[in-house]
C-alpha cells in the first residue's frame, strides 16, 4: 500500500488542492484523505472508485504503480481506460523516452496498454526534443524512403487522433495491423478515416477507420543505424530537391494572386 498512500498525496498535490478541499469534493472527512495519505489506514473500495474517477486514472494504476515522477495531472487516456503513462524523467529532470525494441515490436499491440510492460522498456535521453510524451519506434521494410529498415523513429504522441494533420507523417497504431509509419491524410470530417500513404510509389495507399486506430504518434526525429549507400543518399537528395521545388512553386503561386 506504500505507492497508494503516496499516490494519493502526490496527486492531491499536483492539482494543488488542499486535504480539506480534496476531501469535499469526494465527499469524505479531511481526516480520512490524511489518515490515507499517511498510511495509517487502507481506503475503501467505495473511496478508491471516487478517487479514480476524480483523477480519470484506473484504480489499478493507482495502486500498482509509483506516480510520484509525474509532473503534472495531465495523464492521457487512450479509450475509455487505459492511460499512457506521464513523461518519464531521470535524476536531472530530464524527459527520457522509452524505446520499442524490434525484437519485441510485434508484442507491443499486446502490451501498449499495460504500465508494466511500458515500464520495462529501456530508456533514452534527447534533450533537444519538444515538450510532449515521446516513444521511439523501429521502422520496417521500405515504404518510407529514405527511411532504413532497422533505424528508430522518435514520435510526439498526439492526445486527439482528429487533429492529425495531413502530409504529416506519423506511427499508426491499430488494432490490427499494430505499428505502421506512414504519411497521414485525415479524412476524418469526410469519411471517418485516415488515407495512410507510403513516400515509397510502389507501396499503394489505403484507408484505416479511425475507430480502428489506438494510438498515434507524431514524427519528430530519426536514428539511423545502419551507413547510408552512396545511390541512397543520391535519392534522398532528389526526393529533397523535389519537395523544396514544391514548396517554392507553391510561394510563387501566392504571390502571383
């Protein structure tokens, strides 16, 4: 009961309310929040259910797992309830990212959900990154070009898939096909769906449902691990001169109106 008595206090905490202000809003005695919080006494059943909805974290979050690195409240809920986890930090305070390794990419549709398995994925720090939860992801296959089969994708999650923005490109999570990187068209107002689209012209776009997708993440960096070819660096160059080409004869465009 050690993490449920200290949860209970962190989390009163970070939403900065005081025993007493916490205790009317769950209506309960102040020297019932006190008596938990210092772990004299268990919380009920009927007490626990109250402060889990209060929060929007499961009751078995709350008492399985020590939350006293969190941040702040801002703990995210993918479906009806399940949570990601808040932002891991190290000793420095510096936001780590928890790395999917390839061997076990396959699992993770199974374990995404599960703190425990999160919990055992290694870590890494970059600290030039964006605020936000980021996860790194291994890439497979060659739809992606330049992306290579073996290199980690490093993604922002995004809280609400429906403001996923088109042309971007993104890790799609869905309850069939698992981890996917694609660039996303949202045709959520239209069709209730995304168009997932390879860089790659000889893979074929495709529509997902939205209510298909669990989970979705935002590209914001690479690592590569494997030396680029010599001909892969020249069609990577290409594909970058084309794409600066674009958005320069878009510009031009604009000021020709």
């Amino acid at each position: 009961m050690n993490n449920l008595s200290k949860n209970i206090k962190h989390l009163r905490t970070l939403k900065k309310l005081t025993q007493e202000s916490l205790a009317e809003e769950l209506s309960v005695t102040r020297s019932r929040i006190s008596s938990y919080e210092e772990n004299r006494s268990s919380p009920t059943i009927d007490f626990l259910i109250a402060f889990s909805n209060y929060f929007g974290i499961p009751i078995d979050i709350i008492i399985k797992n020590d939350l006293t690195k969190a941040t702040d409240v801002s703990f995210i809920e993918v479906g009806n309830q399940r949570v990601l986890f808040p932002i891991s930090v190290d000793h420095d305070n510096e936001n780590l990212i928890e790395v999917v390794p390839a061997k076990a990419s396959a699992g993770y549709l199974l374990g995404y959900d599960d703190p425990e398995y999160i919990e055992q994925l290694q870590k890494i720090k970059l600290p030039f990154l964006p605020k936000g939860k980021h996860r790194a992801f291994p890439i497979k296959g060659d739809s992606m070009l330049p992306m290579k089969d073996g290199s980690y994708l490093v993604a922002k999650f995004v809280e609400d898939i429906q403001n996923a923005k088109s042309g971007h490109s993104y890790i799609v999570v869905t309850k069939d096909d698992g981890m996917t990187y694609k660039r996303v068209y949202n045709q959520v107002a239209e069709k209730q769906s995304f168009l997932l689209k390879p860089d790659n012209p000889t893979y074929q776009p495709y529509e997902v449902p939205i209510s298909e997708v669990l989970e979705l993440w935002k590209f914001t960096c690479s690592i590569n691990t494997q030396e680029y070819e010599e001909h892969e660096l020249k069609l990577s160059s290409i594909i970058t001169m084309f794409t600066d080409l674009g958005v320069e004869l878009e510009a031009l465009k604009k000021s020709l109106i």
